[in-house]
C-alpha cells in the first residue's frame, strides 16, 4: 500500500474534462467577441453622448430661467380675486418678469377634492403608478463599418495632447516619397557645394 501522502494527492486529484464544442466555440468564435465588444463600447459612448445632451439641456433650461429672473410670488392670490377669477387653497400663482413686463398666472385645479380622490383611486387600482416607467428600449445595433462620428449624432472625438501635430514651420518642405529625377539633381547639388 502507498504512503499516507500519496493517498491524499491521489483522492484530490482534479480532472479534466475535455468539451468539443466548448473548444469549437472559443476558436471560431474571435470576430463574434470582437464585434460584441466594439458593439458594446459603441453603445456605452451613445450613452454617455445621451446623457451629456441631457445635461447641457438641463443647464441652458437653468440658464435661461435665471435670464428671464423668473420669480413666483403668493402675493398676486390677493390680486386675482379682483380680476373675477375665483381662487381656491388649492391653486398656485407665478409672477413672470420679463424685459420690463410682469405676467402673473394662477394655476387652480379643475376637480374638486371628491373627484381627484376617485381617480386617483382608479389609477391606484389598475396598477398604473407614477414612479413606474417605460422598459428600456434594446439597445441600438451600430454600423461598425461607419466612423463614429457618423454612427453617433453628437459624438465628438476627444482631443489628446499626443495627437495635436505640430504645424511645419514657413518655408520648410513637407518631406515624402522622391523620385529618381529629384534625387540626382540632389546630388548633383550636394557635388557642386562640396566643389
């Protein structure tokens, strides 16, 4: 019989089990997880573009309200019952002040206090609430052929200080590919300043 050791090594000993189309799935299957990944990262930059257009939409929403000095003001209640509009608790006023002109609005509801309560009763029960939104849309299958510019309205690409090219100087020639004429007359140059 074997030693102690040599039983226990033998009793732990892992197997390994050999899979065919797990093997078949991973060797063809490059150009799927290329284009899965290029897919996803496609689509976290549309979101990100999204949520960028949302934000600066919310900030022009904000600077525009601090432009027009919108103010809301509970004193022109007062001022409404002069005007023949009847005012209940219920009902909100906002004073508007915009290049010298003054707009009050009163906002009151249309229901009494019976009627909202039977249809908010009625939303209540057919399950629809308020807080539950839409399902996410899938998410959008890109063209990876298209540039991203192309594919994602809005998308600017970033600016990196590496890939800012450094401008040619006046009066300096671009260097590339020379021909056979330019090259002998190069050094028929060089010959004649060495001479």
């Amino acid at each position: 019989s074997a030693p102690s050791r040599y039983r226990n090594r033998a009793m732990g000993k892992k197997t390994i089990v050999f899979d065919a189309n797990a093997r078949k799935e991973f060797i063809t299957g490059f150009h799927k997880r290329k284009t899965e990944r290029r897919q996803r990262s496609r689509q976290k930059i549309a979101e990100r573009v999204r949520q960028e257009r949302i934000e600066s939409r919310r900030q022009k929403r904000e600077w525009l309200r601090q432009q027009n000095s919108v103010t809301t003001s509970h004193a022109s209640i007062e001022n409404a019952g002069t005007t023949g509009i009847e005012i209940s608790e219920q009902s909100e006023s906002s004073t508007y002040e915009f290049r010298g002109m003054v707009a009050t609005t009163i906002v009151a509801p249309l229901l009494q206090e019976d009627e909202t309560s039977l249809v908010e009763a009625r939303s209540q029960s057919s399950g629809t609430n308020k807080g539950d939104g839409a399902p996410r849309p899938k998410p959008k299958k890109f063209n990876l052929q298209q540039p991203l510019a192309t594919a994602i309205p809005g998308y600017r690409p970033p600016k990196h200080s590496s890939a800012k090219r450094k401008k040619a100087a006046k009066g300096t020639r671009k260097r590339g590919p020379i021909g056979k004429k330019e090259k002998a007359k190069n050094r028929a140059a060089a010959r004649q300043k060495t001479s």
